[in-house]
C-alpha cells in the first residue's frame, strides 16, 4: 500500500494491489516442473487460483506438483491441472471470461495465436516465448571463461532451452583458438542417459526434435559452414545427438533465424564492436544474449545496447529466482521471477478519500 500526495488538503489517495483473479498457466516439456512453479508460486501468493495446462509430453509432473500441493494443505480448486488436447483446452482457457489472466511458456507462433484469443476478454498476458541468443566473445575475453559460459548456456538440457546460445559470434583475432577449445570441450561430453550419475548431456524429447537438429545443419552445412567435432546421431542410437561445433555461419542459414534446440553450437566471425552489436541484434527476437570482455567500460556499452530482457556479461548462466526472466521484441511480455514477477498476478487499484479536514 502507498499514500499519495494530491492537489487537495482534504484528499488523500491511497494505492493498493489486489489478485486478479482466475489464472491459467500454459507450460512447455523442457523444464516440467521449473515453468509450473514459477507460476503458480506468484500466482498464490498473490491470493489467485490457478489452472495449469502442461506440455503433452510431460504431465506426469504436473500432476505430482498438484499432489504434493493438496498433501501440503492447498484447499481443493485453489490448483487444478488439466492434461489433453492443447487447442481445445487453450481455447477454452483463453475464451472463458471467468480467466481473468494468462502466462503461457512456449514458441512465438503459439503466444501470438494465444495472445489473439485473450483480446476479446481481455485478459492479462504473461507470454515468455521463442529466442534466438547470440553470445559474443570479444578478443580481450578470457578464452577459458568464454569457452565453459558458451558449454553452459549451449548444451544444457542439450541445447533444449529458450536460452541457450543460438549464434555464436567471436572477433577475428581469436576466431580460431576459439574453435578449437570449443570443440575440444565438447567432445569430451559425456552423453548418456540422465539416471545415470556420469552423464552430461541426454537425449532429444523426441524423432521431430532429432529431425529438425538434422534438417538445420545440413541447410548449413550446403550453405558452406564447417564442422568442428560431431555433427551427426550419437553412437548410443535412439534420440542420442553428438554434440557439435560448426563455424562459418552466415545469415542466409537456418541456423541463424531458428532456434536450433539441440547441441550444435553455430559459430560466426566479426569484427568490430559496432558490428557484433549489429549481428546480434539482427533478429526480431529479444530474450537472452551473453558476451564476454575483460573491459569494463565495453561492459556497459554493449550491455545497454543488445536488444534483450537478459543479458549474461562473462557467464553462461542467467536464470535464478531472484532475476526477472523475460523478453523484449517478439520474444514476449511480462516477466517471471524476482521482485516484479509477483505483479503479473496483481491489479493496481486507486482508493482517493475525500473529507479529511
């Protein structure tokens, strides 16, 4: 609550935030139990009930969390999860007017389309979509750091993530140092299944997954890029991918506009400061970018100038509770986590009392 000053001795206008409301979650298969509950924890901590739709390919989780809810004392309706067909649930989540708010996890092409459904109602919108994430690796950079940052943001949860590296930009001078210590990285991953203990690096979620990691490196591979170190299906056969480090990527590739999601690490020369900020903005996406420089003032500058909800300055790793997660651009609205995310969930309501003498 927060008391304004008016323009009248016998007012005063106090502020207050109240739930929303109804929300509805849509969550994607890649972080099964992480997109749920950050979520639903702002979600009820702002006094709303929630209903949650997950990923067809991952239910099971949302149904456990929804149990583990009522063990711990959630009263019935306050968190309902409802599995099936994806468009007739969305549509009825998105069309129904008692939903007074959505946050929805997903592609770009999903959120626009969920988006359209919500205006009739209204409603308010939480939309964390599709990236493209370059990450920049300026020749005064520490090679090491870089090196293990990119291993971070690329390959984890193999590459199946809206965050991870997608365009990888490296100045000239150390282009090709860089290469090679990536690639030796990454060949030394173990891959595996993820019981067991030794394992760095899983399978893909499924055969179109495997397909489309396929289909985009051969586009690139036509168009004249070079191959590092894998670049073709693992030994262990199934949906095993070796992890893979080509360069030579160019705009005109696949690899460039698309998200890849899978473990192949696209690599690109540059030149000038100026013109990696021009490369990795050149997309019409904005969620997560990453660069390394041991200068300070660069720092700055290149930070404020990457077009991005979240930017990583020499590390690989930028997700954490307390670190508002979000997009610009066509990468969505809202944000999730951190001291703003538990205003998604809430409404801003003026209360201006007169007669107070």
């Amino acid at each position: 609550m927060e008391v304004l000053p008016t323009y009248n001795n016998d007012r005063r206008v106090v502020l207050i935030k109240q739930p929303v409301g109804v929300c509805a979650a849509i969550t994607p298969w890649n972080f099964p139990a992480a997109m749920i509950t950050r979520k639903v924890a702002p979600a009820l901590a702002a006094g709303c009930t929630m209903i949650v739709k997950p990923a067809m390919e991952t239910p099971f989780t949302a149904l456990a969390m929804a149990d583990l809810g009522m063990q711990a004392g959630l009263p019935a309706g306050v968190l309902s999860v409802v599995t099936g067909d994806a468009e007739e649930i969305g549509a009825e989540l998105t069309g129904n007017s008692v939903v007074r708010k959505l946050s929805f996890t997903g592609s770009t092409a999903v959120g626009k389309l969920l988006m359209a459904q919500c205006a009739p109602t209204m409603k308010r919108l939480s939309l964390e979509l599709g990236g493209n994430a370059p990450l920049i690796v300026f020749d005064d950079a520490d090679i090491e750091t870089a090196v293990q940052g990119c291993m971070d943001s690329k390959y984890r949860n193999t590459g199946q993530t809206c965050i991870s590296a997608n365009r990888i930009l490296v100045q000239a001078n150390i282009h090709d140092d860089f290469c090679a210590a990536l690639a030796e990285a990454s060949s030394r991953l173990c891959v595996g299944p993820g019981l067991d203990d030794s394992s760095q690096q899983g399978p893909l979620i499924n055969h179109k997954a495997l397909e489309k990691v396929e289909s985009i490196l051969e586009d690139a591979l036509q168009l004249g890029a070079k191959v590092h170190t894998g670049g073709k299906r693992h030994s262990l056969g199934g949906l095993y991918y070796q992890p893979t480090v080509i360069s030579s990527l160019t705009p005109q590739m696949r690899a460039w506009s698309e998200e890849i999601f899978g473990p192949v690490a696209a690599v690109t020369r540059f030149e000038t400061e100026d013109q990696a900020i021009r490369l990795a903005n050149n997309t019409p996406y904005g969620l997560a970018a990453y660069f390394f420089t041991r200068d300070m003032a660069r720092s700055w500058r290149v930070g404020e100038a990457l077009q991005t909800g979240i930017v990583g300055v020499n590390t690989g790793k930028v997700s954490s509770p307390v670190v508002p997660f979000g997009g610009v651009k066509e990468s969505g609205i809202g944000r999730e986590g951190g001291f703003c995310g538990i205003d998604e969930y809430l409404d801003l309501k003026s209360l201006t009392f007169s007669g107070i003498d």
